[in-house]
C-alpha cells in the first residue's frame, strides 16, 4: 500500500507538484517523514514547466542558481535551461527521491476547511472521499492561472483560439495569419520562434517591454566535464551567479536609477536592429526600466522588424467572426489568435477555497490583496503554509533560492506540530500585520512604484508579489521559527 493510501493524525498534504512541491517533499522524505501525499491536478509533475511548453521556452535565471542547491545537475547544455530539459530535471528528482508513490495525478483540490476540535484540514478534490491532514501546504506558485481577456464577441471567432500556457501542438501554424495578444515574457520566447512560420503575425501590444540581451550560450562537453568531475568549481560557479545577481536588487528595490543603463542599452538595439521608425517609437517603453518585468532575448527585435509582422498598439475592441477590430475602427483578419496575457498572479491559490477558524474565508480575508506572515502563514489558518506565497517573488534572482528557504521555515513549522501535546499553530494577527506593514513601507520605495501597472499589483495598485530586499536577507529571517508569533493551541486529552 502507498503512502497516499495511509493517512494518519500527523499526515501533511501539499497541493501541487512544481518546485515548491517536490522540494517540500524531499525535505519530508530526508527527515524520514514519511506521511504526506502531493496532490496533482494534472496528470504529471513540473508545474508551469509542465504547463509552458510553447516553442522557444526557456528560463531567465541562470540553469546552475534555477536547481536544487541539494541537487546540483553538472551537464546543463546552456546557461539558461530550456523548457525541457528542466521538467526532466524535475522528473529526474521525483525518481531519484522516491516521490511518485506520493503523488495522486488527477486530482484537482476544491476546498479545504479547517476543524478547530480535531486541528485537522479537511480536503475536498474533484474525486474520492475526502482526505484528512494535520499540516495543509499549498505550493501552487504565482503563475499557474492564465489569464483570459474579456473580448466582445469573442464568441463569434471560428478560428483557433489558445493561450501561450496551453499551446495546441496539433495546430500548424504554416502559412496562417496569427494574431498574438499580449508582449510579456511568453510572448518574447515564441513570437520569434513562428514569426518565421506564419504567413502573416499581428502582435497587439498594450504597452512596450524593455527587453535586455539573454548572456545565454551552449556549455562546452569540456566545461561539463569539470563541473561533475571537480563538483568545487561547480558550486564556486553557482556562488558566483547568486552574488552576481544578488547585487542587482538594490537597484530594484532603492536605487532605481541604476537600471538607466538597460534603457540606454535597449534603445541603441532597437535602432541597430528595427528598420522601421515607427515600429522602433510602438518598442521602447514610456515606464521607467524595472517597474515591469525586464525580459530578456537575443532575437525580438529581429522579429519585430520582419516584414510580415504588423505591430499594433491600438486597444482591441471587439471580435466579429474572424476579424479582430480595434479602437480606431482598423479590422485585422486573422486565422488564429494566440493569448500571451501572463496569469492571474495577484488572485492567489484561486479558485480554491480555503475555510479557517470561525468559518473565516481566505478569500474574503485577502479582499484587500494578499498577505501573509513571512509569505508563508496567514492568521485565522493554522497549520497553512504556503510556498512562493504573498510578496516571495524575484525581479533578480532565483524562486528556487526563496522557495528552500520558505522549505526550511515549514519544516520547523512541522517538526513543532509534531509534538504530541500540541494541536494546532496560528500566526497571531498583530505579528502578521506589523510584518505586512513592513513590507508595504519597504515596496513604496522600489521601482514597481514608479508609476505603471504590473502583473505584481492588484487592480488596487496594492503590490501583493514582490519581496523589497536582498534573498539573503530572506534566508535569515526566515532561518529560525520564532513561536512565539504563533498561538499555540494544546491538544485535548484525547489528542494528546
């Protein structure tokens, strides 16, 4: 009988297999716990590596800092690892830790309520009974719902409709007018990837993208060679990425001026690259550089001075049939039409439905916008803990270094719930809003505040997503747990 077949009073659920997920669950299985189960709602692991598979994706963090400090990979081919080759790493890790058997694939959480008498979470998922677990991990991340636009009469399209995190490999492209919506991260990989393929591409750009050069490049089998064979230098060449990046967050987060020299920099490649005049005016951003995602290619503004692609920045009004009509009454006919709008990153773990103390709903909770106490506990939830939580995302460096540092809290957080006379852990509200406030004081100093909108704000302008400081400092913080910001409820005589 498996793991997920034998739960118990002290069983640990986590909700989603990515790297948050999997990463718990190796820090589970190294501390000999043994009773958790990953709950999957897809039919394999890899979170957005699963799910992005669009053509010319890639990662922007460095391959030796975006793996495992636990398990380094010496025969990375490139610097900055492709979309497959980073899902087979993470194949690689559920077979090597043993992790499948505590994994249920196809099984989608609804609801999760919490019972103040037992101190257990009830689960609800789209099949079987219901589960029961003392410790409820939610490690879904922040990009795992795309987001649709609200298109009049989109209804009326009979072409072929799909975003960029769910690409219909069936369909070909060849010789179709495409229209892509959106210029964010997706769309910098895969529109130079088809621009070559389509017979005509219409890109709707909302606003411009300062896109830098990706210091990106095939390793050498020599260099993979001294990486396995002298593991030193492998970990040297890591620390040396980490600190690199590391340096680039105080001009994020105080000293924005500093990203000046990208603007200079994108703007001698547009003029190098992009014959037309117009096309070169629709590319440079009038936001200041950082306050979006910076991006990263060796080949966009190649694309975008192809001859078939037709830079629009005039809002979409409306769909009739096959023909998207803009604002200024222009109609474009097309035969396809490629979402690349990013993902509801602000609306996190929707839509599932968490239910605390007191019948407190998270949803209604957070109506202000996301928080919690260190990105990772919420008051009114106890025993919750979530990775790649509220204000826990990068502009700089890698979600991998953040999620092991969150891993390393959760495991203090379960290692204390193991105690046998101690029922449930509930951060204390007025630790987690002198910890909010903290943050938000520190964001009003970052280049995310300087004046546009991000997917790393809510509708409110309030920024739920980033973390304002150095990844270290993170690490530190979130190195020893401090109970005494918790309430620590006793078990009853029965429990204990």
């Amino acid at each position: 009988m498996s793991a997920i077949d034998t739960p118990n009073s002290q069983h640990i659920v986590i909700i989603g297999s990515g790297f948050g997920g999997l990463g718990m669950a190796i820090q589970l299985k190294k501390a000999g716990i043994e009773a958790f189960s990953i709950l999957e709602k897809a039919d394999s692991v890899g979170g957005t590596w699963r799910d992005n598979t669009y053509p010319g994706a890639a990662c922007d963090v460095q391959s030796h800092l975006y793996s495992f400090s636990f398990e380094p990979k010496s025969d990375w081919s490139r610097k900055f690892g492709l979309q497959p080759e980073i899902r087979a790493y993470m194949e690689h890790c559920v077979d090597k830790y043993g992790l499948r058997n505590h994994i249920r694939f196809n099984t989608e959480v609804r609801s999760a309520s919490f019972d103040r008498d037992t101190g257990l979470w009830t689960i609800q998922t789209t099949h079987r009974d219901p589960i029961e677990a003392r410790v409820l991990i939610p490690a879904c991340g922040q990009l795992n719902q795309p987001a649709i636009p609200d298109i009049k009469g989109i209804e009326s399209f009979k072409g072929k409709i799909f975003h960029s995190a769910r690409w219909d490999h069936s369909y070909d492209l060849t010789g179709k007018r495409v229209a892509v919506i959106g210029t964010g991260a997706s769309a910098i990989q895969f529109v130079p990837e088809i621009v070559h393929q389509v017979k005509a591409l219409k890109l709707f750009q909302r606003s411009g993208a300062w896109v830098i050069p990706k210091p990106d490049r095939p390793f050498t089998r020599f260099e993979q060679r001294v990486f396995e064979n002298v593991p030193v230098l492998d970990r040297l060449y890591r620390a040396q990425i980490y600190w690199r990046n590391e340096s680039r967050a105080l001009a994020f987060t105080r000293y924005g001026f500093l990203l000046n020299i990208f603007k200079w920099q994108v703007k001698h490649l547009v003029r190098k690259q992009v014959r037309d005049p117009v096309k070169r005016a629709k590319l440079i951003p009038d936001y200041p550089v950082g306050c979006k995602r910076i991006l990263m290619s060796n080949n966009w503004f190649q694309a975008m001075d192809q001859d078939n692609l037709d830079l629009i920045t005039e809002a979409v009004d409306r769909i009739e049939g096959n023909t998207i009509v803009t604002r200024d009454g222009q109609r474009h006919d097309v035969d396809a039409i490629i979402y690349a709008t990013g993902f509801k990153a602000t609306e996190f773990l929707s839509p599932m439905k968490f239910t605390g103390l007191d019948g407190i709903d998270l949803t209604r909770a957070w109506k202000d916008g996301a928080e919690a106490y260190k990105g990772i506990s919420v008051s009114g939830f106890p025993n919750l803990f979530i990775l790649y939580g509220p204000n826990t995302n990068l502009a700089h460096s890698s979600i991998l270094f953040m999620l092991e540092s969150q891993i390393r809290y959760v495991m203090q957080c379960v290692r204390t719930l193991q105690a046998p006379g101690l029922r449930y852990m509930d951060v204390k509200p007025d630790r987690q809003q002198a910890y909010d406030d903290n943050i938000q004081a520190r964001l009003k100093n970052s280049v995310w505040e300087a004046g546009c909108t991000s997917w790393y704000k809510t509708a409110s302008g309030r920024n739920t997503n980033n973390w304002p400081g150095f990844t270290f400092s993170y690490r530190l913080m979130t190195g020893k747990l401090e109970l005494q910001d918790y309430e620590l409820e006793p078990a009853t005589a029965t429990q204990a």
